[in-house]
C-alpha cells in the first residue's frame, strides 16, 4: 500500500488515538463503544463493546465494590434501573415483601409493571420484625429494606431481617442511597444485595442520574450481570466519570452534610411552628438506638411536620433562601420539598410534611434561614 490515501481516508485514519501509552493521572473518558481484536483474537482488558464493558464503567464498579466491602458491583443508568433489574432476577411467581414506606417509584413499578409479571408483594411496616416474620410466605423470595425510608426516616433493624430472611432462604436487599456507604454497610450486617441511586450521594452535585448493585455471590452476580448487558440499561461513560469523581469527596462530603443535619434537626425540633422532625439523630426518634448501633452517623436527610396546613406548608418550602424547593436529595446544595404533592394522589406522607436535604453550606446561615420563614 504505497500509494498515498486520499483526503476522506485521511481524515479518518488522521485521528487516530497517538496517546495510547501515556499515564494520565486523571482517569480519561473513553466513549469509544467498541474496542480493537488481538490477532489471536482476544481483546485487551476484555474489552470489546461499551455495553458489555467500559473502562469508564469497570473502575466506577471496583470502586463502589469497595466502598460495600463486596466482591462484585455493577452499574446503571438509573436507580430505578438498578432495582428494575434486581426484581428481574426473581422468577414469575415469587413473592416480594416491601417497606410500607418505600421510595414511591418502586412502589409504583410493582404496581404499573411486575405485577402484570406475576410477582406479588406486601408492603409491610419494616420497623416491626413480628409484622415481617407474619408476611412471609412459602414463594417469598426477597425481603426489600430501605433504612433510613424515604420520607419518614424510619430506621429497619438490619442485621436481625437479615437472620431472618436466611433462616427462610429468603434474599435480603437494602436501598442504602441515603445512608452511603460511609455511614453504613449493609453487606457487613448480613444483606445479599446493596443498592443505591448514584444520582444522589454518589455523584453529589445534582448533575448526573445512576444507580448501583452490589453484592458478594456468584451466581446472583452471574444473574445481574446477564440482566444488565442484555437489557442495556448501562450508564454511559461520562455518567460513570462525574459518579467516580465525585466519589472522591464522597466522605469529605457525606461528613460535613451528616453534621450541618445533626445541628439543624436539634434546632428545628425545638421550634414551635415544628410539630414534628423525623431524623433518626434525635434522642426522641423510636429506633435512635438500632441507627446508632448499625449507622456511622445519622445522615443528612431531615424530614419535618409544620404546625400547619397543606398550603402553609407548602408555601415555606419556597420561601427558604439556601434551600431550594426541588426534588432530589444528596447534592452539595441543601433542598426541601413538599413530598406529597410530588408522590401524587395515592401517597400517605403527611400533607404538611417537608423533606430536607442538608448540603455543605455554613450550618449557621442554614439555621437563620429557616429562623427567618417559621416567623410567620
Ligand atoms: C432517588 C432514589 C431512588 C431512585 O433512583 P433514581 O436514580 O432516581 O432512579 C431509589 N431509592 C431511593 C431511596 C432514592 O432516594
């Protein structure tokens, strides 16, 4: 091939990657979907295809792995997508027992399309280990724990489900989004499963939707990875890089909200147009001591009741100046909502009821400015 390619081969040919063997110490993206054959017909770090495997996607995984004490993890485009393919790994048929005070989604794809798949489920009241140990049933297969739940931060005693669900042969999964892992490992108190939304803690600055699985058995592992080339709901990789980085401040950052909360939840407690904090930090909070015992910290997610009504209540949550009303939590900026105008007409959280979540602002500005709104 001596005769010189013309300008369109150029073009293409010209940009090829020259830096291959260079170290850069911050890890690249590689949105490259598809990877060079071995002449021996292997491929180099197994990579083939970025659905199958990604650089990007392989070093978020080992991390998270990590960060759970677990042999395996895996990762997806969403949370939803995350539990979507953990209740596919079940088989038609099986039962399921939920938190009656579930993340409302979940509850909702139960409801909208496993159910017409033929899995059953009761949602039960997961702080009572008798109402659990009622609801089991021959086909029960997994046992679901949300510890803190969303929205009312009730707190599931971890490692006694966990006996339980293996006594019954049952899977034990725990959504540990709003815990994170530096606050607390479920794998190490005897769950099967860890899941988290990525999009909150994980990627902590409000720009990037992912979730995560992580677990130690093999053939489980075997089961999710199957589901998660196979169905594709994989993060791309520029999702995986903003996730992995910020990971990197994962722990400066969960330690900062956890504290600002702490403070925050006590200051609120004592305020009078406050008739009630949900915050498991609380002396008052009826399972203070199983957080204590199986958390690190108590977090940074607050929910409150105002002494008020619906529209009062609502109408605070847009008043705040370091608190933005939207939803979401876990980002570096503090948010609240009114969470049951945004679960829709079949949720039960109270109508006067705000969800906090406490970001790394100066905890003294946080305080006056909930001062300055509950003067009404
Ligand atoms: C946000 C959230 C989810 C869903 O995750 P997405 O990333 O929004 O799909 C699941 N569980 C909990 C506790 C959450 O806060």
């Amino acid at each position: 091939m001596k005769a010189k390619p013309k300008f369109e081969t150029i073009a293409i040919k010209s940009i090829e990657n020259r830096f291959k063997s260079s170290e850069p110490v911050s890890t690249p993206i590689y949105l490259s979907t598809t990877y060079k054959r071995n002449n021996d017909g292997s491929y180099a770090n197994d990579l083939i295809y970025s659905r199958n495997d990604n650089p990007n996607r392989k070093i978020l995984e080992q991390s998270i792995a990590q960060l759970e004490n677990g042999k395996y993890a895996f990762a997806f485009s969403s949370g939803m997508a995350a539990i979507t393919t953990i209740f596919q790994s079940l088989k038609t048929g099986d039962h399921i027992i939920l938190p009656n005070d579930i993340y409302y989604a979940i509850k909702k794809l139960m409801q909208d399309v496993f159910k017409r798949w033929n899995l059953t489920y009761d949602l039960i009241e997961m702080t009572n280990i008798n109402a659990i140990k009622k609801a089991i049933k021959p086909n029960t297969s997994l046992i679901w724990i949300e510890s803190p739940s969303n929205p009312q931060l009730k707190i599931s005693d971890i490692s006694s489900i966990a006996k339980m669900c293996h006594k019954n042969n049952i899977k034990c999964a725990v959504d540990n989004t709003w815990a994170t892992p530096v606050l607390q490992n479920p794998l190490e108190l005897g769950a099967d499963i860890v899941m988290h939304s990525s999009t909150k803690y994980f990627g902590g600055h409000s720009d990037v939707i992912g979730g995560c699985i992580v677990l130690n058995d093999k053939e489980l592992a075997d089961k999710i990875k199957s589901i998660q080339l196979l169905s594709g709901a994989v993060p791309s990789p520029f999702d995986c890089w903003l996730i992995a980085r910020g990971i990197q401040t994962l722990h400066l950052r969960v330690m900062k909200q956890t504290e600002n909360a702490f403070k925050l939840a006590h200051f609120l407690d004592k305020h009078p147009k406050i008739e009630k904090v949900y915050y498991p930090g609380l002396r008052s909070h009826p399972q203070h001591l199983i957080a204590d015992k199986q958390q690190k910290g108590f977090g940074a997610m607050i929910s409150v009741l105002i002494n008020g009504n619906e529209e009062e209540s609502f109408k605070i949550s847009t008043k705040l100046k370091y608190f933005t009303a939207a939803t979401s939590l876990g980002g570096v900026e503090s948010l609240v909502e009114h969470r049951k105008s945004v679960e829709g007409k079949n949720s039960n959280t109270p109508a006067n009821l705000l969800r906090i979540s406490v970001g790394i602002e100066h905890i003294d500005d946080l305080i006056a400015d909930w001062k300055n709104v509950l003067s009404f």
